[in-house]
C-alpha cells in the first residue's frame, strides 16, 4: 500500500524559498501568485494491505523521524 | 484558489535520500517499509476562483520553473 506523508512548515515559520519562488513567478509573469510555501513529500510503500492501519503506521514514523514537529505540521494520505 | 504541486524524482533516478530514510525507518522498527522515494511539494496561493484555470496555470508554473522535467515528475492538485 502506498502512502504519502506531506510535511510543510507551520504557519509563521519563515518560509524564504517560498519567497524565492514566489518572486521568481512573478517575474515569469504569473502575477495572480499571492502566496508560496514549499514542503517536502514522502512516498511509502508498506507491506500492508489495510488502509487504516498503514495510515496509523506512517503517521507514527512522521512522528518519529518525518516531521520535527516543533516547526512543521504533516498529513498522511492514502495514495490513489 | 489553494492549488498543490507534488515534485518527485522519476521513476529510475536514485533517491539517497529515501534510501536514508528507508534505513532509518527500519533501525526505528518499521519492517513493513518497503520503498521509500522522497519530493517536495509546493503550496501555490493563487488569485484565480476558477479551478480548471488553476490548475492549468500551476501546471505552466511547474513546466517553467518547479520541476526538472529531465529527471523530475510533478502532479498538480487542487488542495481541499
């Protein structure tokens, strides 16, 4: 079963290579950007078969080695 | 419009990163794991209330600037 672990930067955490991406769009001319904030996305592939039980499984690992949770927040999502 | 680009390594690139993780994962006992690849994702705020437009313009922004398309894939998502 694949499962995704998005973990992105907490609101008020600075976020300067957002800001550098932000910036560079404008300047490619995407003016309708407002906002950027970038994150890292981990894909698992878990030899388990039930959805709910590999989703607690990876939120465990964000907890333990995937997010530092003093700065950034995850999600889990089953992969399609 | 909250739209969401997922940036990850094509299929055959390596992935030290994930290899790392996947290593650590098993050391923190999580045996289940069996692949780990690693991406970065980026949340685009744009000011567009059209969805299809949306995406159609992240998916621009990715070809342009997000992703190296030589070694990168991207998806683009509306975020709920």
């Amino acid at each position: 079963m694949k499962v995704r672990v998005i973990v992105s930067l907490k609101e008020g955490v600075l976020d300067p290579q957002g800001k550098a991406i932000n910036h560079a769009l404008h300047v490619l001319e995407f003016p309708e950007v407002c906002e950027v904030r970038t994150g890292k996305v981990i894909e698992l592939d878990l030899d388990e078969e039930n959805p709910q039980r590999a989703a607690q499984r990876a939120h465990k690992m964000a907890e333990s080695l995937l997010a530092n949770q003093v700065i950034e927040d995850f999600i889990v999502e089953i992969a399609k």
